[in-house]
C-alpha cells in the first residue's frame, strides 16, 4: 500500500494517551485504572506516577458482533437484544469480578505509590451507556465515567486516538 509505519506503540499506552492531555504540565498522580471493552477482550491498565503500573488483557468482552453500538441506547438495544444481553449480563458480572480483583491487587501491592486508585475510566463502544457506567461504579464502589480527551471523539476511538496524539507529540513538541 506504500505505507510507512512512523510509530508503533502498545494498546496501553496508546490508552493513556487518548484518556488523558498528555500536552497538559499538569498531570494528576492519583491512580487512575482504564477499562477498554472490545467485542472479545478487554484490555485494563493501571496508571499512577507517570508510569503504567500494570496491564492486563482479559479474553472477555461483550457480545454483540458487529452491531452498530455508537448509535444505540441502553434501554433500545436491551429489548431488541435479549439473548445477547444474558450474555452480556454474564460477561458483565465475571468482568467486574475480575477488575475488583486487579483494584485490590494494586491497591495491596502499591509500594511506592501509597495512594489507591480513585477512579475508573472505561472506553470503547460500551463507554458511551451510562448505565454500564453505574453499574460499573455501584459494583466497584469507585466513580467510573467514559474518556475526556481533549477533542471530543466517541469512546470508541480512545486508542487510535491516543496513538495519533502520540504522533502528534512525537512530531511537534518532543523534539
């Protein structure tokens, strides 16, 4: 195709990078954990202190195959969906689960950080139901909200969106 790659770059940091401003000086130091829901994995950073301080990719998303969920409801897509949404409800369960268990881990294990992660941000095309949202939060006991970027891009989109902030950097302000 006559491309040349310019950057390459892992889906965590790629994540960091499309959640946060990374243009920004002032950066917060409290943890934060990043939750990415694919169709079939889902990938889960923890950040703090500038640094990723773990990663984990969990063969667990949601069901739904190539439905168009940007432009769907919660509620909408509950009725019309009911076979996919036990699936869902089952992935759900066993997804909070398994974050509870990676929260506590790090919250267990943070050495030189002393702080416990005070916030979930979870991305992908799931981000944009609130209803995930506080199911997430009401399960976790720790607010959850989708992606603030600093330009405004469906949740869908936060990693190509970190990456091409990356390139950005790269390009213009890291040299």
């Amino acid at each position: 195709a006559g491309f040349h790659p310019s950057l390459i770059d892992s889906e965590p940091n790629a994540l960091l990078w499309g959640v946060r401003n990374p243009f920004s000086a002032k950066a917060s130091n409290e943890p934060i954990m990043i939750v990415n829901i694919g169709n079939k994995k889902t990938t889960i950073v923890v950040w703090a202190q500038e640094l990723v301080r773990f990663s984990s990719s969990v063969k667990m998303g949601m069901a739904g195959g190539q439905r168009d969920y940007l432009a769907m409801d919660w509620e909408h897509w509950v009725k019309t969906n009911k076979e996919e949404w036990a699936v869902t409800q089952k992935n759900l369960l066993s997804l909070t689960k398994k974050l509870r268990e990676y929260i506590d881990y790090y919250n267990e294990h943070s050495a030189g950080a002393a702080k416990e992660i005070t916030k979930v941000i979870v991305s992908g095309a799931w981000a944009n139901f609130p209803e995930l949202l506080d199911f997430f939060a009401k399960k976790l006991g720790i607010p959850v909200a989708k992606p603030e970027s600093i330009i405004p891009v469906h949740p869908a989109y936060t990693t190509a969106l970190g990456l091409a902030l990356r390139g950005i950097y790269e390009e213009y302000y890291a040299k």
